[in-house]
C-alpha cells in the first residue's frame, strides 16, 4: 500500500489559474505561484490529499514546449517560489506531483539551440528524430526534424539515445533534491519509448519511497504502460467518455461495459491497475458543459470517486464551472480564477459540498480505495455495485433518471448501513438492503456501527436529509404510513420496472434499535409489495375488464421479481 492507492488528486494548470501571459518574455521572475498559496487549504478542505500541478518549467507559451528543466517558468517566479509551495503542501499532507515533459522540448532547449546553431557539427544533433540537414521547415531553419502533433515548436526528443536518457532521470533527481516532489505525470506517454519508460521507473524506484508515475495515455491496452517495470499508473480517458455519454445518453450499460473491460486488463482488481480517473482535464470540455442534464453532475462525479481507480478533479470544477473547447485555444478550458470568488462554496454550492463530501468519504473508506469490485444491478439508468476490502462492503448506487427509484441491493454482513452523503440509515433484511435512490442523483451506502460512530454524516446534496431527533409519535407512525408509501409512489421508467417509493426503512431516530428497524423494514416490503400489486391490476385493467379470479392471480404473487417481470410484460 502506498500513498497514491488512497490519494484523492486537486489537478492545478498553473499558467492559467495564475493569469499568467500566454507568452514568455523571459524577463525577471513574476512570482504568480506564490498566488496560489491559499488554494492549499482550499485543496484540503474538499477532501484532496495530493495535487497534480504543472506544466511548471520554463518554456515560450503553454508550458509544454519546455526551454529549461531545472527552472520554474519566470511567469511562475523562481525555484524558491516551488520548494516553498510543495513544502507547504506537505505540511497540509498533500503529495505533489510535476508534468514531465520528456517527448519534446521547445525550439528554445539548449540542445536543439546549439544544432541550430552548428548543425552537423553539433554535439545533440542524436538528441532529436530524424533531423535531416537537407530538409527545411517553416522556421527555414535549414533541416527538418521530427516533431510532436504534426507541430515543429514541439521537438521530438531521440529516446534512444543514451544521453538524452541520462539527462532526463537526472532531471527526475534534481526535481526530488531541489523540490522534494512526490511523481511526476509523463505528457504524451502513449508516445514515449518503452525502454526510455523503463528507465525512469528505474530512477522512481531509487529517488524516493513510493515516487509515482502515472502517464497521459489516451486509448489502448492500459496494461502496456501500467505493469511492475513501467508507470504505476495511467489517465482513464475510457472512463471518462463513458461517465459524460453514459448519462447523456442515459446509459449505465456503457459505463459498466467500460468497468468490466478494464477488469479484463487488470484495471479494476485491487493488486491490478489503479488508472487515474478524471471527469475533465486540461485538455478537455468541463463536464458541467458536457452534460445535457446539469443534475447528472451528482451521479458523474459519486461514480468517479467510488469506481475503482484514483479520483481527480480539475481546478474550477467542484464549483461546477463551464469551460468550452475553441478550434484553436484551449484559453477557456485553463481560466484565471480567484478563490476570494468561491471562499464559501463548500456551503454555499451544492456541487463544491459534494465534491467535498466525496473526498472525505473516499479518505475514510478503505474499501473505496482497496475494494473488489461486484456489479450488483444494471439498467439503463440505474447502477449499482459495491466494493469489498477486508469484511468492509461499500455499496454504490446512482440513478440517471428524473424520478426516485428503489432499488433492493446485496449489501455486507453489518446489521444496519447509512448513506454517507445523506446521513440516512436503513436496516439490513436477508443480507439486502431497500433503498429509494434519488432522481438524478446517488449515494454511497457504508456499514455503520454505532458505537464507534466511525462514519461521517455528511449533508451535501438533497435538501431532504436525515432528520434528528424524531419525536416518539413520529417513530410511531412509520410503520402505520409505509404501507401507503409505497403503494402510492409508483414512478415508471422507459426501461425499468415502476417501482419507486420513499426510503421508508431510513431510521430516523439514532436510538431506534435494530429490531424496530426490521419491523420498519419488514412493513416497507408488504407495502411495496403492495404497490406492485395494484399496478399490475392498474395495466390489466387499462387492457380490459378484470375478473376476480384474476385478481386473486395476483394477490397470491407476493414475489419481488415475479411482480417486476408481470409489470415489464405490458
């Protein structure tokens, strides 16, 4: 086990969040980093213990076209400016990871400077692919060379060849002496040399305990990057065209179709990959923009922080910011924000309390970080599954749809659950628990035990939450109006049964025991079983006239699924 199996990641572009010049001048350090020294409690605050910050260095525009490794770009500030921010981090325990630039270099880099400038006579002109003095290109420098995107300002580095090898893990080491960093995320990793990979995991294993490298891979057999002599780690970019798709299109199945894949290749057992898991990026539209349900944002971000994987959210989006991508700018995917704007977002907006319900949740739950993963229920819009670590069961369950639904759902072997964003608690009943999951929204339910209260209650994002101390004739009448409950909120979806109902089983008083929540149970099943009934004699009699006999057909069914499938079959 090491720190990034439980991390939950902050992800920092820092020439945009700082408002930084798109350009370099190259002039004095302008100390914008120092700027970003409050969203360290920020980052805590909601749940993150570790930052994803970068690109860092010294380079012409966007950071990616580096000009000096060993130097903090001078719009950022200088090298004191970025020992003192991650030793701050440090002291919040958060662990930093850089961007590590490695395919290419900018035209600025002082090896492609000195072929420019010596040509065949230059000592790097190995350092570069293919760089053909007989060739030219846009910049009429007299050759041309490989390059990144079809872009020559991005200059594809020979890694192959020893040197530019030795440099750049001299590079990783002087990042850990000098900033003390924990990993580094590799740019472009889908592209990068095997064997150039194998030797920076040799340098990860020698820096530093648990150093991390995690790779921006896009499609492919993740398990080709992600194995005991390359990256710990890639981005899940699978992952996150299913979580946006999935909910526009109303689509569970493509999301479990995705998590079963990765299972396939290792991803989602808990000694196989643990993929870096994002709902947005840096290079990609906000997910607030990409929804055409703006509420499908609960259920998006409730399956990022529980599937298995690493979380991360993108700076901006826990206040569920829009950000469009431009043909030829990604400026509005990488804006300038001040924190004084959100200082009380976490109450104030329902989407940064969740983010930040979420990531507290995720720190405290081992099987979240660690657990097997089971699909327990799929349709199209609705999911549920759960996640086991060491006898601790968590139980996920996410609804798509505009309407309530319930849905009953194999849980641990603990006596009673509660939901950790809502507080709720419901009883378990033949290893079962029934539970009304919100419209557009989910919940993650956890064992609870009430004498070591070792589960937070966390208010975040349905108004309607656990009550406290219910009075006595309260309590009384849950058993009295369940039966009504359920038979009355009957709610039909275009692929699922009609079947939702208030969570009556929630005990609402903590002193309640255990057997009175069975009794609240043990009523709720009758009176949903109740409610099926009715809507079975509902669609028979939209068909036709009912005889008795065919009423006592269904009254004599007091079968959950029997119902189900009798209600589907209209």
């Amino acid at each position: 086990m090491a720190w990034y199996d439980e991390a939950v990641f902050y992800h920092i572009y820092p020439l945009g969040l700082t408002g930084a010049p798109t350009e370099n001048a190259y002039g004095e350090p302008e100390h914008r980093l120092n700027t970003l020294l409050p969203w360290i409690d920020h980052i805590k605050e909601i749940g993150c213990n570790a930052l994803y910050i970068g690109p860092l260095f010294e380079s012409v525009g966007h950071g990616y076209e580096t000009t000096d490794y060993k130097k903090l770009d001078s719009r950022l500030g200088d090298n004191k400016d970025l020992t003192n921010f991650v030793s701050e981090c440090h002291k919040q325990g958060i662990k930093v990871i850089f961007d590590g630039v490695f395919n290419h270099t900018g035209r600025d880099f002082f090896a492609f400077r000195d072929v420019k400038e010596k040509r065949e006579g230059s000592q790097y002109r190995d350092w570069y692919c293919n760089v053909n003095f007989y060739g030219n290109n846009e910049y009429n420098d007299g050759f041309s060379y490989d390059n990144w995107g079809g872009y020559n300002l991005l200059v594809k580095l020979n890694q192959r060849n020893p040197a530019v090898k030795d440099y750049i893990c001299d590079v990783i080491r002087f990042w850990v002496s000098e900033f003390d960093v924990d990993g580094i995320r590799l740019d472009a990793a889908d592209v990068l040399d095997f064997d150039f990979m194998k030797a920076l995991r040799h340098t990860a294993n020698e820096v530093k305990p648990d150093f991390w490298l995690m790779g921006e891979v896009i499609h492919g057999d993740y398990s080709r990057w992600v194995n005991e002599g390359t990256l710990h780690s890639v981005t899940n970019y699978n992952l996150h065209k299913a979580l946006y798709s999935g909910h526009n299109d109303h689509n569970y199945f493509e999301i479990a179709h995705t998590v079963k894949r990765l299972y396939e290749m290792g991803g989602n057992r808990p000694d196989g990959l643990k993929l870096y898991n994002f709902s947005d990026n840096h290079d990609v539209e906000r997910i607030y923009t990409k929804l055409n349900n703006k509420e499908h944002f609960i259920p998006v971000h409730i399956l990022m922080y529980t599937l298995p994987g690493v979380p991360s959210i993108y700076y901006g989006s826990e206040f569920g910011i829009e950000g469009r991508k431009e043909k030829f700018s990604d400026a509005s995917l990488r804006p300038a924000l001040n924190l004084n704007d959100y200082s009380n977002a976490v109450e104030s907006n329902r989407f940064t309390r969740l983010i930040a319900a979420l990531g507290h949740i995720r720190q405290k739950s081992k099987a979240l970080s660690y657990g097997d993963y089971r699909e327990l229920q799929l349709m199209n819009r609705q999911y549920a599954f759960s996640r086991t670590h060491n006898g601790e069961t968590a139980v996920i369950t996410v609804n798509n749809d505009d309407s309530d639904y319930v849905m009953t759902v194999a849980v641990g072997n603990a006596a009673v659950y509660i939901g950790a964003l809502s507080g709720q608690k419901v009883s378990v009943s033949n290893g079962t628990i029934c539970v009304n999951v919100k419209a557009n929204s989910g919940e993650i339910w956890l064992p609870f035990n009430e004498e070591e209260q070792t589960v937070p209650v966390v208010e975040t994002i349905t108004e309607n939450t656990a009550t406290e101390n219910t009075s006595a004739a309260e309590d009384a009448s849950v058993q009295e109006t369940a039966v009504d409950e359920a038979s009355g909120a009957l709610v039909e979806s275009n692929e699922a049964p009609i079947e939702a109902a208030p969570d009556t089983t929630t005990v609402k008083d903590e002193t309640v025991s255990v057997d009175k929540a069975a009794a609240i149970q043990e009523a709720f099943e009758k009176g949903r079983i109740a409610g099926l009934q009715e809507a079975v004699i509902a669609r028979m009699e939209k068909n036709g006239p009912v005889t008795d006999r065919m009423r006592q057909d269904v009254y004599d069914n007091v079968y959950h699924d029997g119902l189900i499938n009798w209600v589907k079959s209209f």
